[in-house]
C-alpha cells in the first residue's frame, strides 16, 4: 500500500505521475481473487534475506505492519532502461479502488516535455494523479518498510511525501543494506529521478511531478513480466531442438548404393535384398 506524495500543481490537460519508495508488500501480491497471472510473486522480497519470496509472499505480513521478518518490495523493482523497447519500464501504483483486477496492466506514458516510459500496475494507494512510480527516493508517504532493510535510508534530508533533497544522498541512503546485499541499480535509480522528473522544482526540495498527457493500455514487455512475476512469467524455456530426420527406407539413399549393401551370398539372400531395394528405393520397381 502506498500513500503518495503532496501534489504539486500540473497543466489542466495533463495528469500528474508522482514517485514514491516505501519498500512496503505490494498489494497486487495479496491474493484477492485476481489469479495467479495477476499476482505479481516476484516483487515480494524477505526483509531478513533480501531473496525473493515466490508463493509463500502471498500470505506473509508486510514489513509495513510488523517490525521484522517482513514482506518487502524486492530492490529490484527500481526503473531501468530495457533494451529491447528502448524504453524505460517502471512499476507503478494505481488509484486504490478495492480491487485487484487491475494489477500486471501495462501502460505507454508520455509526458508533457516527451518523455515515454512503459509502466505496470503492482500497487494501489491513494494515488494523487495517475500513477505514482515506484523509484528509489521517491519519498516513504505513510509507511516506511525501508528501514528494515536500509539503515541509512531515512538518515538523510528528505521529506516522506516527495524524497530525498539531493541526488548525492542517494548513495548513503541505498548503499549499505542491512542483509549484506549490494543493489547499486537502486543508487542509479535515485539518480535518475533527479534528472527524468522536473529538479529543482519551485517551493519544494524534491523531484516534483511528471506531468503526463497520454497513457496508452498495452501489452507488457517480456522485461516487465520477468521482472515482476506477473501473467505467470518465467525464464523461457530451452530452445526445442528440431526432430531428427525421418529415417528414408532406401538404405544407403539410392538404388545403386542399397544394392552395393546386400550380402553377395547365398544368392537367395543378395536377390531377396536387391528386391527390398527395388521396391524401397528411388528408380526401382513399382
């Protein structure tokens, strides 16, 4: 569950995608009748080990309500730039309607200043805009599971509803993790906030809004999927090697090279053979 960020002040015509980074259990992993395509089993990590939780994700506490040993939102659900798409792919929360049905959705977005991304529903809170995208700094709003697993991450200047001041915080605030794992993606992922979203923004000390003016329902990027766990994704299975040749019934191909393989003797045996391939082999027998 997150709770966005104060809402800063857009264009009529465009609908403002605001960031946030709370670490909490997102809600698309508990399971309210969505099924499983739309349960997004890989975003839920263990707050003790960091290591991904799989099914049992769906029934363990947020680290949000309980103080350790807590679902967390992996570290990995940070944006990135896909290659394939040549896009950025993010993760993003939606306006909380009570429902699950839309989780693992995907969107194009672009902004007012052309910027595209591609993003997918894994969360819900009260959302003030379109989306709020889950980006490390994006600011803790109500709940705060980042702490269990960063201890500097509330050490530095930064306001809960919008995030950190300035990017140099960035590499205190997610470089030493609590259960020993490194993850500098999330550092180059607060940096990035700084640059894709307006900053330095007027009154405030954080990243402002994003305002977008199209957002597009689509198919969702394989990287998206295999990153989330959502509609069942998985490492592609092994190419399927190709079915051996189906065996010819001419022996050595020809008719002349099925019959240099017949036996010369006894003869009844050559000529039973040369029968075989007159009738098996191409230029023989009807």
């Amino acid at each position: 569950m997150c709770m966005c960020m104060y809402l800063l002040l857009t264009a009529a015509s465009a609908q403002p995608m605001t960031h946030y980074w709370d670490c909490c259990k997102p809600s698309c992993v508990w399971d309210k009748g969505q099924g499983a395509a739309r349960t997004p089993l890989a975003t839920a990590c263990d707050s003790g080990s960091g290591s991904k939780l799989g099914p049992i994700g769906i029934n363990k506490t947020s680290a949000c309500d309980q103080s350790g040993n807590g679902a967390i939102m992996c570290p990995d659900q940070a944006p990135f730039f896909d290659n394939v798409t040549q896009r950025w792919l993010g993760f993003v929360a939606a306006q909380d309607t009570g429902s699950n049905s839309d989780c693992c959705d995907c969107y194009d977005v672009e902004s007012a200043d052309g910027k595209k991304m591609t993003v997918q529903v894994t969360n819900h809170g009260g959302v003030s805009g379109l989306f709020d995208l889950l980006v490390p700094g994006g600011g803790f709003g109500d709940f705060d599971g980042c702490s269990q697993i960063w201890p500097e991450a509330t050490s530095v200047p930064q306001d809960r509803y919008g995030g950190l001041h300035s990017p140099s915080d960035c590499d205190k605030a997610f470089a030493d993790n609590a259960v020993g794992l490194k993850f500098p993606q999330d550092i180059a992922s607060c940096k990035w906030m700084f640059d894709y979203f307006p900053w330095p923004s007027p009154g405030v000390d954080y990243p402002g809004n994003l305002d977008i003016t199209s957002h597009t329902k689509v198919n969702c990027p394989a990287a998206l999927n295999e990153r989330s766990g959502c509609w069942g994704a998985a490492p592609p299975p092994p190419p399927v090697p190709p079915p051996p040749p189906s065996p010819t019934p001419c022996p050595g191909g020809t008719l002349a090279a099925c019959m240099a393989l017949c036996p010369s003797s006894p003869p009844s045996t050559y000529q039973a053979c040369v029968g075989e391939c007159a009738r098996d082999c191409p230029g023989g027998k009807e």
